[in-house]
C-alpha cells in the first residue's frame, strides 16, 4: 500500500477527522483572535479620539467663557462707580458750579472776566456745560487756576486755552473748559443751548437769561 492511500485513509478515519476539524477550528480561533484584537485597538483609539475631541471643546468653552465669570459682580461694581461719581464729581445745579469756579478763583487769585456759560444738546445720562472765560493775572495765579479746575472735586475738562495778552507780568487767557449736568437739572438752568436758532426781537424769549457768569 502506497504512502498516499495510507494517509488518506488516516484522514479519513474518525481520529484524522477529528485532528483535521481541530486544526481548522484553531485556524479559525486564531484568525478571529488577531480580528477581535484589531478591531478593539481600532475601537479604543476611535474612541480615545472622540474623548481628546470633546475635551479640546470643553476647554475652548471654558476659555471663552472665562471673560463672564463673576460678570454679575464687576456689573453691580461698575454700577456703584458710577453713581459714586455723579454724586461726587457732577454738579447738582447750575449755581452749584459758579460756586465752585468762584471759589477756585478767589484760591488762585486771578481776575475772571465776563465768562459764557451754554449747554450742548446730546444724549445720554449727562449734559455738557460750556465756560469760556477770559483771565487775568500773574502766570503763576493763572497756572494755580488751571490746577484748581483739573484737581476739583466737580469734574472739569479743559477744552482751549489761548494766550491773548501780556503787560508788565500780567497774561490774559482765554479759557474755554467743560463740566456736565444731569439733563434734568441742566434743562431748569436756563442756559442757552448750543446751536438753537436765536430768539427774534419782542418775543417772550427776550427774557431768558443771557448764559454769562460772573
């Protein structure tokens, strides 16, 4: 009997079945081993990318966020601000502000002229007051003024400033400067307002006030 026919009658036999059967289920047990294996590894690092993802997101979101938190507290803040500077620094009437520019004068000792008050129409929550005035003194009281407005409690803004004369240690200045009122009290100041058409002769408005201070 040949070599071949006696293996295939080993095969054939019920133990050759059985080694052939086994040898093929290990086969197939390895090759569903390696699958298994890879598709995990592939499922795992899917997974790990979609995990980086959304964390990169959340971070982006707490950074762009970042700006709002406690954003109630620094509104509440702001607020208290402000209304700590109307109440120290703005005005309450028009006569409240002559009294501050009289008393800055009588500090500095300059002569203050015949000044121009009148009012800019705007909106918001305050109106601006204008003073052009002309002055007259030594440089020094002229200079102690201009301190006096910038370093006063009631917020003045110097707008212009032109020299217009000087004789034997005396300067005369033209001095244009801004306060501001809350609309309210600045529409009962009787100020004339900037760019409003003028009154004509024999009308009621001849009897406004003319808008000069002291």
């Amino acid at each position: 009997m040949s070599q071949f026919t006696l293996l295939r009658k080993r095969l054939l036999s019920p133990i050759g079945l059985h080694a052939v059967a086994f040898g093929v289920l290990a086969i197939a047990t390895i090759f569903l081993g390696i699958r298994v294996g890879l598709d995990w590894h592939a499922t795992s690092a899917s997974n790990m990318d979609i995990m980086a993802g959304r964390a990169a997101q959340l971070r982006a979101m707490q950074i762009q966020t970042a700006p709002l938190r406690g954003l109630d507290k620094r509104v509440g803040l702001s607020r208290s601000q402000i209304d700590d500077f109307y109440k120290k620094r703005v005005p309450p009437s028009y006569s409240s502000i002559l009294e501050q520019i009289g008393a800055i004068q009588a500090k500095s000792q300059v002569h203050l002229g015949a000044a121009q008050y009148s009012q800019v129409p705007g909106s918001g929550d305050l109106t601006e007051i204008r003073v052009d005035a002309g002055l007259s003194g030594d440089y020094p009281a002229i200079m102690h003024f201009v301190n006096g407005l910038e370093r006063s409690e009631t917020f003045f803004v110097i707008r212009t400033m032109a020299l217009t004369g000087q004789q034997s240690g005396t300067v005369n200045l033209r001095l244009g400067f801004s306060t501001w009122l809350r609309p309210a009290d600045a529409a009962v100041s009787g100020l004339p307002i900037e760019g409003a058409p003028k009154a004509t002769e024999g009308t009621a408005s001849d009897a406004a006030p003319s808008g000069e201070g002291r």
